[in-house]
C-alpha cells in the first residue's frame, strides 16, 4: 500500500514540477486570498495538491550580483511588496542577485525540484512541513552554517523556535506568528465585561443570545481542529507527539470535548468559518475566535475592535493554547550557495529587518527583539501575547494523521453526531491507523 501511494505521489509531483518549470511565461496568476489561516493552508499537508493550469509568474529578479539566490515563496499583493524592498536592498548593499519566485503548492514541488537540481535555494513556507521536508531529503539543518538551537533561542521566541528545530536540529529562521485570539467589537462589549474563563463565556451567552442576530461568541466551530485546538491545548492535549502518538481519547481530551459540546448550544447549528465571520462583521456577535487575517477585513467594516487572550479553560484552570502557525525561512538541500542564503535567511529574521516589516504589514514578528520594538502597536502586542500562550504546530511528519480523523471528530461533536467520549474514541483510532502508515 505505501509503495503504490509512493508511486501516486511521484506521478503527481511530476506534474507539479512541470508547472513550476513553466514560470517563465509572462501571464500572472490569479491573487490568493489573505484571509485563510494558515492550517487552510496545510489542511493535507501529506498530500500533493492537484496542478493548476494558471501558469505563475515570471521570477522577480532583484540585484546583478554574481551570487545568485532562488527564493520560492507565496507571498503576495501589498504584503509581498514590503517584502520585496527588503531584498532589493539587501541584494545591492551585498551585491547578490536574489530572485523571487511565487510557487503556489511550494513544498510539493520541492519534493521533486531539489533532487532532481531544479529548486531554489530557499523556501518560504510554514513550520508544519518541516519534518516531511526534513525526512524527504528536500531541506537541510542550518548548523554547520551557524544557526543552531541555541542561536534560535538567543534570537527568537520558545514557540517560534519549537516550531522550527526538528529532531534536535535548526531547520529553518523564522518569520512571522500567527495565532487565533478573541477579537471583540467594542460597541457591543467593553473589555472590562469580557469572560475570563469558559464557565462565564457560558454563562455570560445563556442571558446575551438571542438568536438568530444576537450572540456573544461565535468561531470556526463545526468541524475545525484548528480552532479548536485552543481547547484541547487548554487541557493539556498534545495533538500530535513527535513519536506518533497522541492524547486524543484521554480524560482531558473528554472534557475539551464536553466544552465545544457545550459551544454549540450558544451558536448557530452551521458555525463554521463563513457564518462566524459573517455575523462578526454585521455586528450580530460581540467577540469571534479568529486570527490576524481576519483584521484588516474587520477594520475596513468600520468596526472599532479589541483584542483579547483567549479565556481560561475552565476545567484546567489554564489558558486557551491555539496553534501557532511560524512562518520561515527554509534551506533547500542542494542550495547552490547555500553560506550566501544562510545570510540572508539570517539578515531576515534580524530584529530591524521584522520589525520594518511588522509595522508595515502588522504581522507579528518572532524576533524577541523586534517585538519590543512594535509593543505599542496594540493588534500587533495582542497576538504576541497570545502566541506566548499558544502551542506551535506539530511540526513532525505525524501532523499529516490529525486533519482528516480531528476535523471529523470536532464535527461530530458539534453536530451530535457521536457523544463527545465515543467522537474522541473514534479520532484517536483513526488518528493511529493514518499514523501507522506515515512509520
């Protein structure tokens, strides 16, 4: 069975490096939307998503150096933009030719790109394909280079450096956080009224509602681990051990359970991404679970919003723990001048270098540094406050088990489909049976 899904996953990924080879065509593709988290972004992370017939764009060549470096990226719009100048003016002050690339499925055509000589130098993806990456042979550590755990630490926050070392070793620099925090709207609840635990989140909304336009709380709820990973970790859950195991089954992942069980008695029966959103931005809700993404659609509808930690989990005594998602920096294994793009990936990660792109882009910095210097950006100081109490995203090969099985088990739940003891039951048998195949 693995070697026939091997051999699915090749004829695949052949096609996907010949649309990577195409880039050079000068159409455009299509703008991606900004408003997807980062686990839409890595909902199958194992599996190779189909090409596309839009061609991307032709390389962004920055600088006429002799050294050449090949980033690929998805970064786009006005975000991208920030980006590029920081490039353009590392490439003239040290005379290298750094050349961008907008890859739409980059850690997939990796996979066949860099064995076979055709890849970049780097690439700029998110922390949860770096075990993959890593056992693949399609990344290196950065150690012989001079970045190693230690500088990690010395340089950026424990959950940006957990996302990226990888069995003991330095995989990777890293760029920016995200997380999902409690984003309220101010003109329907003041900061002092907020809940500070689950128990008066429930209790606050069994006298708040009344549906179907009025409701305290609303998120992603139906059938989305991602949001709910904000209870689960809350418990003391972990999702995902780096062996291949999981906690799911266990007595806190039951009471996690009973909690989003209890959700769904205060929101509406079809509260996925799309509905929360939608009453957030009417103003039908008073506060939704969502993250960075989501703001400058929300600033933009004229509403006056706060931010806030994500309540105490009432049956742990301890913070919501969402995941962070890190953005970062990647070394190809075959980098054609890899000491050169180890530089840049460092002169990326610099303190002035985030903290430019912080204010410029609001996205929260993983520089130590760098977030001293935004603190006062009061968006920017909120989701730096609650990556602190995040859980970075497995970033192992086994995260490629809990999509399908957790999302299934969450929609369960909240549907009613299975009582909350048999729906954890039922995920962490089939998280085992995925996870067997990927040993």
């Amino acid at each position: 069975m693995k070697k026939l899904a091997a051999l699915f996953t090749l004829l695949v990924l052949m096609s996907l490096i010949l649309s990577a080879c195409g880039a050079a065509t000068p159409t455009t593709a299509p703008a991606q939307p900004t408003d997807v988290p980062v686990a839409a972004a890595s909902d199958t992370p194992a599996a190779p998503a189909e090409p596309t017939a839009t061609p991307e764009p032709p390389p962004d060549v920055l600088g006429t150096g002799g050294t050449k470096i090949v980033i690929w990226h998805r970064w786009e719009g006005e975000y991208y933009k920030a980006i590029r100048n920081i490039f353009a003016e590392y490439a003239t002050k040290n005379n290298v030719q750094i050349e961008l690339l907008l890859v739409q499925n980059v850690a997939d055509k990796a996979t066949l790109a860099i064995p076979s000589g055709q890849g970049p130098d780097i690439m700029a993806w998110v922390n949860d394909r770096v075990g993959d990456s890593a056992l693949s042979g399609i990344i290196q550590p950065l150690t012989k280079y001079g970045v190693d755990e230690a500088y990690l630490r010395s340089n950026f926050t424990d959950v940006a450096t957990d996302a990226v070392v990888y069995k003991g070793e330095a995989y990777g620099i890293p760029e920016s956080m995200e997380a999902m925090t409690i984003i309220y709207n101010k003109a329907l609840i003041k900061e002092a009224d907020l809940p500070k635990t689950t128990d008066d989140l429930l209790k606050m909304a069994a006298t708040y509602n009344k549906a179907p336009d009025k409701y305290l709380f609303v998120y992603n709820a139906k059938g989305d681990v991602y949001a709910a990973s904000s209870w689960f970790q809350g418990m003391g859950v972990q999702l995902v051990k780096p062996d291949g195991t999981t906690d799911m089954g266990n007595d806190a992942s039951l009471k996690a359970a009973e909690l989003i069980k209890a959700f769904s008695g205060i929101m509406p029966a079809e509260c996925d991404y799309g509905t929360s959103d939608a009453l957030f931005k009417d103003g039908k809700a008073a506060m939704i679970l969502n993250g960075p993404w989501a703001i400058a659609d929300y600033t933009a509808k004229g509403i006056d919003i706060g931010l806030a930690t994500v309540p105490v989990v009432s049956a742990s005594g301890k913070p919501g723990a969402p995941f962070v998602g890190v953005k970062l920096l990647m070394l190809a294994a075959n980098s054609k001048n890899a000491q050169a793009a180890v530089d840049l990936m460092k002169y990326y990660g610099s303190t002035d270098v985030q903290a430019t792109l912080a204010k410029i882009n609001k996205q929260v910095p993983a520089n130590k540094a760098a977030q001293d210097k935004v603190k006062d950006d009061p968006i920017i100081a909120a989701f730096i406050a609650q990556a602190a109490n995040g859980r970075p995203m497995p970033n192992s090969e086994f995260i490629a088990a809990m999509w399908d099985p957790f999302n299934k088990m969450v929609e369960a739940i909240w549907t009613g489909a299975a009582e909350p003891a048999q729906a954890v039951k039922d995920g962490a048998t089939l998280f085992a049976e995925k996870a067997k195949d990927l040993k």
